[in-house]
C-alpha cells in the first residue's frame, strides 16, 4: 500500500526544459516510477532528441517537444498536440529557467524582463492551458521550480530572485484557486547542485566552492538525483492533501544564518 501511493504508472509528466540538468534528474525520476516522460526543450531538436536517448537508455518511455514555453500560441499547439499524440498531462513540473548574473544598477532593462519571462510568465502560461484538461478531470499535480532565492536575496541575481519570489506566491495562488479541482500545486526550491554548470566552481580552493561547503550544513552540493523522490513525492497520490507548499531540497541552508569560515 506505502509502495503504491508514489507509482506513477500510466501517467504522462511534461516537464519543462528537461534535456538536462536538473530538470532531466527529476524527469528521470518520474520515468523509473513509471510515468511517461515528455520532454520539452527549445535550444535545438538535437539536444532533445539526445535526452530522449538517455531517458530510452534507462527504460523510460519519453517524447520530446520543441517549443517556446514564453510564447503562447507555441504553447497552445504543444499541449494540444501531446494530448493528441500522447494523452492526457496528468503532471506538470514547471522547470525551465535562465539567471543573467549582473549587478541590478548595470543590468539591462531588456535583460531583467527576459529574466522575468522565462522564470515567472511562463509557468503561468504553461500552467494556464495544460490546467483545463486537469479541471475536466478533477485530477492533477502541477510542481514549479522555485529556489532558495524565493526565500533569499544574493548580490548580482536581483531579476532572478525577483522571479522566484513571484513565482512562490504564483504557486501559493494556483493552489488556492486549482485545490477545489482536486488538483495540488506545489514548488520545489533546490539548493545548490553538483551539475555540469557547476563543475567550474565545484574545486578545491575555489571561494564560492569554500562558501556552499561552509554555508551548507549538510556540508556538500547536493546530488541531482536527490531531487528525484521529491519530484516522485509532488506528483504522487502521497502528496494528494499537499497544497501551496515549497519544499526547499538545499541541505539545510534555510535553516541556518551560517557558520565563521574557520569553525569546524
């Protein structure tokens, strides 16, 4: 019966800009518990269609769709054309994201708005048209990808943190609004990742490498794959009285004003 309540089979996951990176560690999750994945990406059809050879490589049934998530009317094409081609999206992890690392008296007004675009607009445009089918059904789970930073500030990330913190009272609404539908809307805010973005910085001697050791109770980068029972959690039936709630995956960060740089 406990086994039961995290399967997801027969159902179909879309998971935003899950060609790598986190989003691909918490789609790979989804998968091995049964759903099937549908990828999307937006850089290229190469890079999609090399997820889909690792999803396939590990037994997981995935399909890939190209298209803009800030775009509305790609986004409506998409999701009709995955309900014709698949069936129902039964899970929607809101994942895709772009930081722009500039100080906010130097940055682009240009550059803030995209930043905006992408982190916030988008899960609710997303959400927006794949949410019909789920009030139809009177079933669904919706998880956006938040971050510490919709908790925190942290020099040079104003726009993201700006976005992030809308996007968790963006997730708060859904919830409040969506709940009566039988449909739980939820957010997971990462910690800092051990990724291939992050593999410059993840040496020894490096001070930001230093400062997440430091900062970070649990005294580590997280694995990706740590990200995958919480995303399994968040699109099960164990999380079906789960509403509005961020569940912060950073090692303890949030719970901590830190430690002295030499304190042991």
């Amino acid at each position: 019966m406990s086994l039961a309540l995290f399967n997801l089979k027969g159902k179909n996951a879309l998971i935003t800009g899950a060609t790598h990176g986190l989003g691909m560690a918490m789609a790979k999750g989804l998968g091995l518990a049964g759903a099937t994945i549908i990828v999307n990406g937006n850089s290229s059809q190469e890079k999609i269609d090399l997820a889909l050879e690792t999803y396939n490589n590990l037994g997981i049934h995935a399909k890939g769709y190209k298209f803009d998530v800030t775009n509305e009317n790609e986004v409506i094409q998409a999701v009709q054309q995955i309900e014709n081609e698949i069936g129902t999206i039964d899970i929607l992890i809101n994942n895709a994201g772009i930081i722009k690392r500039v100080p906010l008296e130097e940055m682009e007004v240009a550059d803030f708005k995209q930043v905006i675009d992408v982190d916030l607009v988008s899960p609710f445009i997303v959400s927006k048209h794949v949410v019909k089918g789920m009030i139809d059904r009177k079933s669904g789970k919706i998880i956006n990808i938040c971050s510490m930073m919709s908790e925190l500030g942290r020099n040079t990330v104003g726009a993201y943190a700006a976005a992030k913190g809308g996007l968790k009272m963006l997730t708060q609404n859904m919830a409040t609004e969506w709940a009566k539908h039988n449909i739980q809307v939820n957010g997971i805010g990462p910690g800092y990742f051990a990724t291939e973005q992050t593999a410059p910085i993840r040496v020894d001697g490096h001070p930001f490498n230093e400062f997440i050791i430091n900062r970070t109770p649990a005294a580590k980068w997280g694995d990706p794959n740590d990200l995958a029972g919480t995303a399994i959690f968040l699109a099960s039936k164990a999380s079906d009285f789960v509403n509005g709630h961020i569940l912060y995956v950073d090692g303890g960060i949030l719970a901590t004003i830190g430690k002295p740089a030499n304190e042991k």
